[in-house]
C-alpha cells in the first residue's frame, strides 16, 4: 500500500469535517494545524480531578468533617444530575413518548436510590462525638439550604402541592406564583421553634435564591413533570413502566429521603430530656417525617388509602 494512500473512511471524515467548518464561514486548514499541536485529553484533565479533590475546605481539624463535606458535595453533584434529565423531559413537551419519560425518569431514581442507599456514611460513617463538635464551627449553615433540591421539587409538580398544608386550601393551581410562595412549605421547617421567627438559615437561603426559585417556578408552571406526564395522550399515561417510574420518584424524594435525613438526626441530635438543636436552628423533628407535610408530586397516580397513610409506614 501507498505511503499517500488515505483509506476511503478518513477521506469521507475529513469532508465531513471541512463542510462542517465550511458552514460557519471557517478556516478548515486553520483547525486542521490546530489539530497537530493540540495536547491529548488526559482523564484528570477532563474530569478535572485535582480541582475536585482540592474543594473541600474543613472548618476545624477534626478528621470527620471532611466526610461531612465530600458526602455532601457529592450529594450535590446526585441533584445536578436529576436536573439535567429534567431539563431534557421539560424540552420536549409536545414529543414525548412514554417510553423515553419512563427512561429518564428511572435515570432519577437511580440517582435517589444511590443517594438514599449511601446515606449510611452519615449515619454510621461519622463519630457523633466528632459530629457534634465541628457541626458548631458551620452555623448557621443547614443542608436545609440546598436550593437544587428545592428545584428537583418545583420542576416536578404544580407549586400549590409545595405550598404548607395548613395554607394549601386557600390557593388554586392558578394561584399567582409569588403569592403561593409565602406559603412554601419548607419555611415551617426553618422557624424558631419557640419564638416563630425566621432563623438566619432560612433568611440566608431566601436572599440568595428566592428571586431563582420564583422565576424558575414560573418556568415550570406548564412543563413541570406531571404536568408533561397529564400532557400525554391517554393511552401514554396508563403506560405501566412510566406509572411505576412516577410513584418511584415521589417515593424516592418525598419520602425515603427525607427519612434517611431524619435517621441521620435521631442518632446524632435526639437526646433526653430536650433534642439537640439543628445547625441553622430548623425544626427537624416537624420537618423531616414525610407524613407531616404530606407532599405528593403526582396525587393522581395514588389511592385514597395510600394517601392517607403517606409516609406513615416507612416512618414506623
């Protein structure tokens, strides 16, 4: 064979690549010398390892806070990744199939599983004495304050199912946004527990992302989950796989997670004769138990009975 011989598959990409140039008014000849002189991709480039092992920054030198941080920050990194299935089932309303929503939203549940699964390495990962010492050098900081939980929650269901149960009654799914907001459930969580106040958590969190979380509530007014999923024709919605899927993800988030948090608490908080107080002051015995609150992201796909003893069985 030739030295010059170019077989015919490399000829057919570098076309491909000079039309693809060509289209934006490009240079095909300058990408192409780019090409000699760039680096190859090294895996911690691209994941940018060491930037990533370098962003926990301890508060004290107690050995167990760096868990604390990394599980949280991995957390985080759970959240970013149901978000983005999300933003994917938002942009196609109009063209989803069944299949393709079930599919992603089983992608969610896998996220929750592994998150609620791992969730051992805070309840049995940290020393409690450890715990209870570097947890007063993060005040007021609260994992209460994690606004992409609060997005997983306004991206999947009609904000008045968000709005406190005490208040749900006065609002209508036309209800305006700002005027439902107020009444969010999660502020209950964040009060004094004698005085009624708002603690500095929940005043820290609503002047960072309130104005976020309002436009992004508005956004989602129409292509929230179940708002998609009730968009589907009708024999789309009485797809099995994609019900299943659906009361997975109200279980996985309105329930089993809250209830891992809840445990976390008990071990390291509960004490006689008076809990200990959370680190940004929230109300952690009213707030964490799913069956308080009783939020349901798709109420239609549940019975009565279930209904009714929300969250009460996985909480006994």
């Amino acid at each position: 064979m030739s030295e010059n011989h170019i077989d015919a598959d490399v000829v057919s990409l570098i076309n491909q690549l000079k039309e693809k140039y060509e289209e934006n008014s490009q240079d095909f000849k300058a990408y192409l010398e780019g090409l000699v002189y760039q680096e190859y991709t090294s895996y911690w480039d691209y994941i940018m390892v060491d930037t990533l092992l370098s962003l926990q920054k301890p508060k004290t030198n107690i050995p167990d806070e760096e868990i604390f941080i990394m599980y949280h920050q991995i957390t985080e990194l759970y959240f970013k990744l149901s978000l983005h299935e999300i933003k994917q089932l938002s942009s196609r309303k109009g063209k989803l199939t069944a299949a393709f929503f079930a599919q992603r939203v089983k992608r969610i549940n896998a996220y929750f599983r592994n998150l609620t699964n791992s969730f051992e390495i805070m309840v049995e990962g940290m020393e409690k004495e450890q715990f209870l010492k570097f947890r007063m050098s993060l005040l007021p900081a609260s994992g209460f304050q994690s606004a992409q939980y609060r997005m997983i929650e306004i991206c999947s269901t009609p904000l008045i199912l968000l709005v406190d149960k005490a208040h749900r009654d006065q609002f209508s799914t036309d209800s305006d946004i700002e005027d439902m907001f107020k009444f969010i459930y999660w502020k209950h969580g964040a009060t004094e527990v004698g005085s009624g106040i708002k603690t500095l958590t929940l005043t820290q969190f609503e002047n960072k992302y309130v104005g976020k979380l309002v436009r992004l509530a508005k956004e989602y007014k129409d292509i929230n989950l179940s708002e998609l999923y009730q968009s589907l024709p009708v024999e789309d919605q009485q797809n099995e796989e994609l019900i299943k899927q659906l009361k997975r993800l109200d279980q996985n988030v309105n329930v089993n997670w809250p209830l891992v948090h809840y445990k976390s608490a008990v071990k390291y908080l509960q004490k006689q004769p008076a809990d200990v107080a959370a680190t940004g002051g929230t109300n952690w015995q009213k707030y964490l138990p799913p069956r308080f609150q009783v939020r349901v992201f798709f109420p239609q796909l549940w019975n009565e009975q279930e209904m009714a003893e929300w969250g009460k069985s996985a909480f006994e």
